[in-house]
C-alpha cells in the first residue's frame, strides 16, 4: 500500500513539476551552511520565511518588484523570493566570493532572474582579504533600479562609517517611494544587566564596548574584531537616514535578541526608511 501511494505521489511530480517547491539543489550543502553559522537544517528556512514576510509586510514586495539584496550570503532568504517575484527581479550582492559561486552555478541557473554579484570588500570578520574599501563602494546598480533594497544582518557586522555610505548608495539605486527594509542590533533595545533568553544569552550579544569617536551611539561586542558584531542608537541611524534622504517610516521594530518587548516579529531589529 505504501509503495503505491509513494509511486502515486511520483507520478503527480512528474507531471506537474511546477508544484515541486523544495529544490534540493538551491540548498547549500552542510559545510557552505555552517560557515553561516547554520548547523539544522530548519534554521536555513526559519530565517528565510521569516524575512519573506517582513518583506512583504514592510517592504511591500509584489510579485512585480524589483528587489535588490545587501550582502546575500548563500540565497538563504532569495529562496522564498523565487515564489513571490513571479513577474519582477532580484539583485544580490555578497563580499564572500564561494557564496557567489555556489549561487552563480545553482540559483542564477534556475532561475536567471536571480542575479548575484560578488564584491571583494574588505571586512575584518568575513572578508579580511577584500581590497576594496566598504565607506567607498558603489553597488553596480544605476539610478532608481529598485523597489526595495533589503539587508538581513548586515549592518549587524558594519562600522558606522560604512553605513552611512550604504545608506547613500541605497537612497541612490531606490525608486522614488521606493523602501529599505534593514536589520540592526539597536542599543536603545540593548539592556546590560538584561538575561537574554534563546541563543542571544552570550557574551558575543553584549555590546559594551564604544568604539572610535560615536560615543554612545555605537558599539561593539568584540574589541579585537570589531565587525564581528555590531550595535547602533537610533539616533545615529535617523542621522544616516537623513543626510542620504531617507525617511524612517515608523519606529523601529524591535526583535527578541534584547529580550526587552514583549512584542516583537523577527531576531534582530527592523529599520524601515522610504526614499521620497
């Protein structure tokens, strides 16, 4: 009976591969995933729905949108984007040239919409080979390209002056009306003393560390690498915001790495910013 049910299942697959929405092939294999930090496999997927959804409820993604991603690692979340981007497309860049390959030779085949770029940028944590400098680059987009441009712990790992100019070339490649949707460590959320629940509960989260002339407004968790992990105020962010002419289009959204709301909708903490 089993075996005629699974025969039965194969036969529909056959013949309507259209509904088959796992792709084993677009899954990096285990040893790409842990060096993202990724070790179950459910985890891979977690963030990646996770980040649809913010997209879609923040961003406002349609399936004619065109979507640029900062710092795309290796598809994790471009995975559940396949689905909805029926009629638009994908931009990602990644300063991790492996990650690049593996996509240029699975993703990007399957699905040519879905076009990665590698960008050899210098980072002390994941890219200390890189030679060009981050506060400088210029995403290889032109003007008004996107719809929304997103990154998913990106600015997590990036010194403030890096920032700000990511903040500018966002601004520059958005659409009019065009959103951001970004994910940040803020210190307003961040409690010292706190006892943080879930994996946050480690000294790689405490971000006592201020770092260069920000004061207050930036810190970091490690002082000999300080891109490992990173934490901004909001002050510093609206400041960003302002001088690339972005607006904020609410308050940020809190995660439940700080453990500080009772409310939240993802890990980390969501910016959400609106060219004009």
């Amino acid at each position: 009976m089993l075996k005629k049910l699974l025969d039965g299942a194969l036969t529909k697959l056959t013949r309507y591969p259209s509904w088959v929405a796992y792709e084993p092939h677009l899954i990096p294999p285990p040893a790409l995933m842990r060096e993202e930090g990724i070790t179950v496999l459910e985890e891979w997927f977690r963030w990646a729905e996770e980040w649809s959804f913010l997209l879609r409820i923040y961003g406002g993604i349609t399936k004619r949108s065109h979507v640029l991603e900062i710092g795309c690692g290796l598809g994790r979340t471009a995975f559940p984007l396949r689905f909805i981007l029926s009629e638009g497309a994908y931009n990602g860049f990644e300063i991790c040239k492996y990650k690049i390959d593996f996509l240029q030779k699975t993703f990007h085949k399957a699905h040519p919409r879905f076009n990665f770029v590698w960008a050899n940028i210098h980072n002390t944590y994941y890219n200390p080979q890189g030679n060009i400098q981050a506060s400088n680059y210029k995403f290889p987009y032109v003007d008004n390209s996107f719809d929304v441009v997103y990154a998913a712990s990106v600015f997590t790992h990036m010194l403030p002056d890096i920032a700000e100019n990511y903040f500018k070339e966002t601004a520059r490649v958005l659409k009019p009306n065009g959103r951001a949707v970004f994910s940040f460590f803020i210190l307003d959320f961040y409690q010292p003393k706190k006892e943080r629940s879930s994996g946050f509960a480690r000294s790689g989260f405490n971000f006592d560390h201020p770092y260069g002339s920000f004061g207050s407004e930036f810190s970091i968790a490690n002082p000999d690498n300080p891109e490992e992990m990173t934490a901004y105020k909001k002050s510093l962010i609206q400041k960003y915001a302002a001088a690339a002419g972005l607006a904020l289009v609410q308050e940020p959204v809190p995660g439940f790495w700080s453990d500080s709301s009772a409310t939240w909708v993802g890990a980390q903490d969501i910016v959400v910013l609106k060219k004009p």
